[in-house]
C-alpha cells in the first residue's frame, strides 16, 4: 500500500471539514490461504487479496461511518467526504501533525506464510487427516482447515496518531465425528496464534488429531451425566471460555455504558473470590488475540481488570474512552475496514495460582472435572450463564472416574467467580473467533485449573432410566 503521510493528511482535513470533534481513518490489505479438507479429500485451495478503507467521523456521541475499496486518493476523498456529510459540528477543521509512532513491544514471525509452498500447507491438513482416520473405525467423519492471513494496516487520525503495522496469524482446526450404535459425538481440537509456518513446526499437528478422535470416541462409551448441584474443577486445558463469556464481555467499556453489564458502576467492589485476578493481554508473544496495535492506533496493552476479587476497570475503545473521561486501553478492535471499532478483549485470562492442579482434584471427594468446554449462553445484563460440557468426568473420591455426555453448567459469572476455593498453578490456552455486534475477532482465552463448590450441572435421561 503506497499511501504517504501528505495523502492522509489531506483525507482527514475533507473527513473534519464540517467541524467533526474527530476523524480517522483505517486501511487495510488481507492477504489469505485457506484449505479445507473433507470426506477424505482437499475440497478447496483458496487464496486472495482484499484491500479498502473505513473512514469514521465522531461529532459528540454521534459516529458516522463510510468505507470504500478504492484506494485511489480520488477514493479515499470520496469517502472520507461522505462521512463529513453526517457531522454538524461546530469545531474548526483542525488536524495535528502526524506522527508515525513505533510499538514499544514486538511480536515477531519466524516464518512467513508466504515463505511456505502450498503443497507443504497441503502436506500438514492431509496427514492430520490421515492420522485422525486410522485411530478407529467408529471414526466416520474429518474435517480439518488449515488459514493464513497476512494483514497490513495504515490507521492515521485528526489528533496526530499515525500507525503502519503488519499482522500475521495462522490457525489449523479439525472436527472429529465418531458413530457407534446410532450413537454421534464429536472431538473438536485447534491451534493458532499470531505465528507464522512456524507455529505447525514447533507443535506437532498430529496430536490434535489424536486428540480429537480419541476424545470422539471416549464419549461414545461416556455414561450420561448425572443432574444437580455439586462442585466443578474446572481444568487448566478447557481453556478460557468461561471467564471470556461470563466474565469478559461483561467488562467491554461499550456493554457497561449502555447498562448491559451485570458489573456497571461497581469499579472498586468486590465482584470474584479473592483467588481471582482477570487480566485482558494484547501483549502475549504468540498468542492468537495479540497486537502491536489495535484497529485505532492505541498500543496493545495489559488491563487488569479483576484484582484479588476487586473491580478495576474496563476494556474501552477511543469513543468509550472518551465518554468516561479516561485513556483507551488498546481494545478497539473490528473484523475488517467495512466495520467501525467497538471494544473486544484480546488475550483474556485468570491469573494462575499457587495449588497443585493434582491436589484440587484429590482434595474433591465427588463431583464434575471439566476438560472441554462447549458452546453457551451469557445474559450480560444480569451475568447468567449456560454452557455446554464437550468433555467430563466424574470425581469420585478425590480421583478422576468415568466419562460423562451430555453435561451442563448453569451458574451466574460473577456469584460463581466469587465462589472458587482453588485455584492452581497451571494455565491453559483457547483460541476462538468471538462474535459481537455482527463482526469476529481473533481471541485468546486462559484459565489455570480452578474449583467451584457448587454449580448447577444438568444431565441427560435416556430410555429406560
């Protein structure tokens, strides 16, 4: 992308020019390979380029939005003129001196994708493929998809920020189906992170597929989970899910100000166990929700946002941030530039503790182990919450018993955080794409092993129970 600071400069003076307190712009190119691997085969090999423009104008509260594809100067005029057409503002048509800032962190790529011929990517989504076939022969279906997307970026706005960043992730995921008796389960496993070729070099691809299978098939021979109340440990390896969905969206600045959030106004309360401390890091080497930058030009950063069971703050964007009178803490982010930047976590996370994952478990005469969390619901209004349990077992005298199906958890976020007892030294990752407001981010999540004394734990009754 060739567009120089003069360019930008110009575009923000046509995007102020009826007065807006506030301009930015936002360019991208994505350059992306996908394959897909199904019925035993390599369905798709795609790749391609996407490149455009968002240009947002802020006057008081009111935000007008317009994007374009043509990068042409005459194109960003345009656009950047039909955005001013919505300000009516009173300001003077005012831009700082751009100032190309620099990141004070890096997170660097050992391999670039690009770097990597398409029949080695194929090589690696054909072998998972293989090896997850040959665990068994109740395995009956894989999917497996390899992405790269390579992303280049230009943010520059009316109060002087100008950034020029590059971005790289690669992700490979694979869904297991295993059939028995007219009975399904699946195995679902991924990997990823903000990683060149080098993330499929340093982990072996092959042990998520005999993750997956094996996990397919456990659940097969798995009795149906037993219903009611009992206490949960939830292990390090479930990942992060439930502190992202019953905790984290609860703490987006834009939720909060809207009063959606079950933890508006409670900044200095205590809302978790004192075990807990909940960070949100863009910061992380590696991790799939990091950035040098986010998708205004604020530097990624580490939030804390829980303390020892205290309320610290919130994740706020620029329009947040501005609106309750504090600086933005790197949380503005947007899935591409046909979208405007709302606030998302990144890397989100309970801080690991001092306990023996082991001894939480010994120390548990009866109840539900959590290995893999599934799908779910969170009311962020009130903090209730359902989720689904893709892999459990139960406890049965301080050791890890039989496989269940079928379990639910019920609970409500911030009573069920206040309730943990245990908390352990270890520290397990999940990757996602999250969805907010109609647009996907790449995120992480992370939990170390943690006790609760007591959930709600549905189960299933089948015929003849």
């Amino acid at each position: 992308m060739q567009i120089d600071r003069e360019q930008l400069v110009a575009v923000l003076k046509i995007a102020k020019e009826r007065g807006s307190d506030f301009a930015d712009i936002f360019i991208e190119e994505v350059q992306s390979a996908h394959i897909y691997c199904e019925q035993d085969r390599i369905e798709r090999v795609t790749a391609g380029i996407d490149a455009g423009c968002g240009i947002r104008v802020i006057v008081g509260e009111a935000t007008a939005y317009a994007y374009t594809n043509d990068l042409s100067p005459a194109g960003l005029k345009e656009a950047a003129a039909t955005a001013a057409m919505a300000a009516r503002g009173q300001g003077e048509v005012v831009v700082m001196d751009l100032r190309r800032r620099t990141p004070s962190f890096d997170l660097p790529i050992l391999v670039l994708p690009e770097s990597v011929p398409v029949a080695d990517k194929v090589a690696v989504v054909e072998k998972v493929n293989s090896v997850a076939r040959k665990i068994d022969t109740k395995v009956r279906q894989v999917t497996v998809a390899y992405r790269d997307v390579v992303q280049k970026i230009i943010i520059a706005n009316s109060e002087g920020v100008w950034v020029e960043d590059e971005r790289i992730r690669t992700n490979l995921s694979m869904n297991v189906i295993a059939v028995e008796d007219g009975r399904i389960q699946t195995g679902y496993e991924s990997l990823g992170g903000v990683m060149g070729f080098e993330i499929l070099q340093e982990n072996d691809p092959t042990e998520l597929a005999i993750k997956a299978a094996n996990r397919a098939i456990r659940m097969l021979g798995a009795r149906p989970a037993p219903a009611g109340r009992m206490p949960v440990v939830m292990a390090g390896e479930a990942g992060g899910t439930m502190v992202h969905e019953a905790c984290g969206h609860g703490l987006e600045a834009d939720l909060v100000q809207k009063g959606i959030s079950v933890y508006a106004n409670r900044i200095g309360e205590e809302v978790a166990s004192h075990l807990i401390t909940v960070v949100d890091d863009a910061t992380l080497p590696g991790r799939f929700g990091s950035y040098r930058f986010d998708d205004e030009g604020s530097e990624g950063q580490r939030t804390i946002l829980i303390e020892n069971g205290i309320l610290k703050g919130y994740m706020y964007d620029y329009l947040t941030a501005r609106k309750a009178g504090v600086p933005p803490t790197g949380n503005g982010r947007r899935e591409s530039y046909q979208h405007r930047p709302i606030p998302r976590m990144t890397n989100t996370l309970i801080l690991p503790g001092k306990e023996d994952p082991k001894a939480i478990i010994r120390d548990t005469q009866r109840g539900l182990l959590v290995t893999r969390m599934g799908g779910g619901q969170v009311n962020t209004t009130n903090g209730d919450f359902v989720f689904e349990v893709s892999d459990g077992y139960l406890i049965e005298h301080g050791e890890i018993g039989e496989p269940v199906r079928g379990a639910t958890l019920t609970g409500n976020g911030p009573k069920a955080l206040g309730m943990v007892d245990r908390v352990g030294w270890d520290l397990g990752f999940s990757i996602g794409m999250c969805g907010k407001d109609g647009q996907g981010a790449p995120v992480g999540d992370a939990q170390p092993t943690i006790r609760i004394p007591e959930l709600v734990v549905g189960g299933i009754v089948e015929e003849g129970q």
